[in-house]
C-alpha cells in the first residue's frame, strides 16, 4: 500500500519521537501500517556479503600469514626434538622421563 504521509509520518517518529499509536490517530491509519511504514524505511543492517567484502578489504593479512607459518614450523619442529629427545633419555637411562597425567604429589 502507498501512503501520501510517508515522509511526514517518518520525520514525526525519528525527529519528533512520536509512538505509533499517535501517528496512527494523527494521520487516520493503523498502528500496524504505521510500524511497517517505520519500519520499511528505517536504516536496515548491512547484509552479510557487504560486512565480508569490507572485513576483506581492511585486513592486510598475507603479509602476517608467511611470518606465523613459519614460527609455526619451528615451534612443531621443537616439540618434535623434544620428543625425539625424551624417547632417546628413556631408552639410555631405562627411565620414562615423561610426565604422568592424573598423578598426585606425594606427601
């Protein structure tokens, strides 16, 4: 439906803060009508496509990936030695030099 008072009906409600059972008496339509009217034209959230080709074009990551792999590379890399070195401890002392999860400290 179209209404001739839109813009007056919406300059009322944001400008002059009236509820929409005013607007509806002043200007002889349902409150419902009015909510739509409002509503059809208030600011509406952007779309999720908009929200991701802004994310996109703001982050410069390409730059931070190459640095994060690579300290990535080595921290599994040390792990890895680590573990290399544990198995080649407990192998020359007959020990597990690991630690036990689930354990209590003793008294």
């Amino acid at each position: 439906m179209e209404y001739k008072n839109v813009s007056a009906i919406l300059y009322d409600h944001n400008e002059g803060g009236l509820g929409y059972r005013i607007l509806a008496a002043k200007y002889g339509i349902s409150r419902d009508q009015v909510h739509r009217i409002v509503m059809s034209k208030h600011n509406k959230p952007k779309k999720a496509r908009e929200i991701v080709r802004v994310v996109k074009e703001e982050l410069p990551i390409p730059d931070d990936i190459n640095l994060l792999k690579k300290e990535l590379r080595e921290a599994r890399l040390k792990i890895e030695l680590q573990d290399f070195m544990l198995d080649i401890s407990s192998k020359e002392l007959g020990i597990d030099l690991r630690k036990k999860h689930g354990t209590r400290q003793s008294k």
